[in-house]
C-alpha cells in the first residue's frame, strides 16, 4: 500500500489534470470519474504522471473491467470510472464557462476588482449576463443563460473560472497592441463570414474589420491536450475514399475477423449483436489471440492510411492546413491554452508551425509519410523545406470502452495529431 506521502502526492497530480476528478481512493486504490472518453481521460492522466517521473503499467485489475494503471513500487491501483450522471455534459459546461465568460467579462468592462476571487468574478458573470451581448450568435444566448446559471454545479468549478480568467488576460494583451471592437462565443454558430467547421472556440473582432479565430485548450501546467480528434470515416470522405473504405472493410472482415468463433459470416453483420458478442467471449476466452488480431487490425488501418496520404502531396497539404491546423483563409486560429492553476495563459504553436511548413516545403519531395518503428500506432508526416525538415506525429488507435474497443472498433479507429518536432 501507498504511504500518505505518496498517496497525497498521487491525488495531487490526479487534481491538475483535466477532465478527471476523484470519486474515492484509499491507500490502495484511487476510483476518478472520467468527464470524457475513459481511455482518452486515462492516456492525459497517464502522460502527467510521466511528466513527474512516476513509473506505472498497464493492467486489469479487481473491482473494474477497464485496464487500470498501477503504480509501481506503491501497490497503488488507479480506476477509472465514466462520471455519475455528468459525462459529456458536464464537458460542454466546463468548456463553456472557460470561453463565455471572457467574452461576457471583456464586453461588459467587468472592472479589475471583481477580478481578484472566483466569488466575486462570477457574481459579476451573473450580474452582466445579458441576452443582448454581441458575443452571443443567434439563439446562442439561451445556452449561454443556462452555463452561466450552472456554472456553479460543475466539480471543476474554480478550475475553469480560473482557465476563464486566463483567457480574459489573452483576450486583454490583443486588445492592447490592436483595439479588439466585439468577442464572439463560437459555440453552436460562428461569426458571419466563419466557416461552420472553424477550429475557433471564440473570435476576436479587431478595430479594422479583422478577425482571428482562437482555439481554447485548458489544464495543468504540464498536461498535454489533444490537437486533432478524429476517426478514420471522416478522413476517408475528406479524401473522396468513402467507396474504397466500404471496401476495405469487407477485405478486412475476411481477414481478420469471419474465422472467429459465433462471427456471422456476413460483412453487413459488423457493429451487430452478433458481432459484439463474439468477440465479447473470444477476448475473454482468448485474450492472446484477441490482441494479436487487434494489433494486426491496426497496422493494416495505418497502412492503408499512409498510403492515401502518400498519394498526393498537394491533396495531404491542404487536409494538413485545412483540417489539422483549422485555417481558413482571411479568418486565421491561434491555439491558447488556459493554465488553470495560475491564471495565466501561454500560446501553443503546432498549428501555426503546420501552416508555415505547408507553404515552405518543396513542392515536389517535400512530404513523406513514415510509420514509426518503435511504436505500433504511431506514424510521422515530415515536410521538408531547403534547411529542414518538421515532423508532424500523429497516432491512430481504439479508443472506445467495453466490446466496442479494440476489435469492436473495427477499422473507425481514433486518429489524434499529437504535435510537431
């Protein structure tokens, strides 16, 4: 068992990270709600613990059917739990009070006194809420009446007004080197001229008609947060392949899948009872086995994948800039992310460093896509220019619970861009 030291230690770092929160723990066993997607939540919580040099693995353990991390050296066991009767709502309303109430705060010139505690911050929040602030797009303001009453029922309550004030900082310091005339809160509906698919969370209106969009990521000051979540359909219809996913995944099924015991022989079975109960019983039965086929399901996803982005330099730019990066001509993304332990805000620079190697890199010889050889998920786009070469790394794995990951997930597998070096 963990001494207190060591647990509190644990608990601390668990506290920092977003999108997770304690429901339980004991010497032996931390039990956290998960906001989001479990094993997203898990891969966040367990790259923090990375980053302060705590050792763990990977393992089933009593008392949950999800893979647990284990600390080594602690018998520590971390459980992680979807949220009692919160999950993606009490997202929506923690991503919300991050970039509202920055907007509602700069409009309304709430003054630097009701700045200096979380009390007095909302309760000017509350005071100067209104229906017909210019942040506000369309109908947008019955959303944001409902946030703001809610704000206080979220367990991340003082963290994400604490992200929000660090927005309002970032929002502040554009204001000073050029007057910044309106702020819109980007939540169901976009500024005119923005692109419904616009990466911007909020928009900023400057003095000469500009705008700029800004992405708005929030946590600790360590943690990592993702910068593109997507799956392998969209991708696929993005690049016109929709008729050749449909057949790759009956090459698939024949594959990997039709020989397991119960299959249904039939590919238009895929996602059926029949299907999850299959491999529901042969992951048990068979766990060996199940992740062999896993890992070979995956690799043969990456490799279809590099070859489309390998096909044509020209198409897998514009996707880079388009989709990874957000960019939309005229209406530029910034990525700021709001670090929720201090209030302060730091800028983050893998989409803009997409933008600048997309339009710097040799047109011909200037991207390739390689899969990494030390990790099975992992592959690597590297845009060349004439002194150096950028790599872009990305990651595609399952990232759903129950019988639905792994196998489950067939070939609609998670694909996150991860960052540049």
């Amino acid at each position: 068992m963990a001494t207190i030291e060591q647990l509190n230690k644990i608990k601390q770092i668990i506290e920092g990270v977003d999108g997770v929160s304690i429901r339980s723990s004991t010497p032996s066993k931390i039990v956290v709600d998960c906001d989001k997607d479990r094993q997203e939540s898990k891969g966040i919580l367990e790259s923090t613990l990375k980053d302060n040099e705590v050792k763990f693995k990977e393992q089933i353990v009593s008392g949950s059917s999800f893979p647990a991390t284990v600390i080594e050296g602690q018998s520590l066991n971390i459980l992680y739990k979807n949220k009692r009767g919160g999950g993606m709502q009490e997202t929506t309303l923690n991503s919300s009070i991050t970039e509202l109430f920055p907007c509602i705060a700069f409009l309304t010139k709430i003054e630097n006194q009701d700045l200096t505690t979380i009390d007095k911050f909302y309760a000017a929040i509350l005071k100067n809420n209104s229906p017909d602030l210019s942040c506000y797009i369309r109908n947008d303001n019955i959303a944001g009446k409902e946030f703001v009453d809610k704000a206080e029922t979220s367990s991340k309550f003082k963290q994400k007004v604490t992200g929000a004030l660090a927005v309002l900082k970032f929002i502040r310091e554009q204001d000073k080197g050029k007057p910044v005339t309106d702020v819109y809160w980007g939540y169901r509906n976009k500024p005119t001229g923005v692109l419904p698919n616009h990466k911007g969370d909020i928009f900023l209106k400057f003095n000469d008609n500009s705008m700029v969009g800004a992405s708005i990521k929030s946590g600790g000051a360590k943690t990592q947060e993702p910068k593109l979540n997507t799956y392998v359909n969209p991708i696929m219809e993005w690049f016109g392949k929709k008729a050749d996913f449909e057949k790759m995944k009956v090459e698939a099924y024949n594959q990997f899948y039709v020989d397991i015991p119960g299959m249904p022989k039939d590919p238009k079975k895929i996602g059926s009872r029949e299907f999850y109960d299959s491999l529901g019983k042969y992951e048990i039965s068979n766990k060996q086995d199940y992740d062999k086929r896993y890992d070979a399901v995956l690799e043969y996803m990456r490799t279809k994948l590099v070859e489309i982005l390998s096909a044509n330099d020209a198409t897998t730019k514009k996707w880079l800039t388009e989709v990874v990066a957000g960019e939309q001509e005229g209406v530029p993304l910034v990525v700021v992310k709001a670090i929720e332990t201090t209030g302060d805000f730091e800028m983050q620079t893998d989409e803009d460093i997409i933008k600048s190697c997309v339009v710097r890199s040799k047109k011909t010889g200037g991207l390739k896509i390689t899969k990494s050889t030390t990790s099975k998920q992992n592959f690597d786009i590297s845009l060349t220019c004439n002194l150096k070469t950028t790599k872009l790394n990305f990651s595609i794995r399952s990232n759903k619970v129950g019988v639905q990951h792994k196998l489950g997930q067939f070939l609609n597998l998670a694909v996150k861009f991860n960052g540049a070096k």
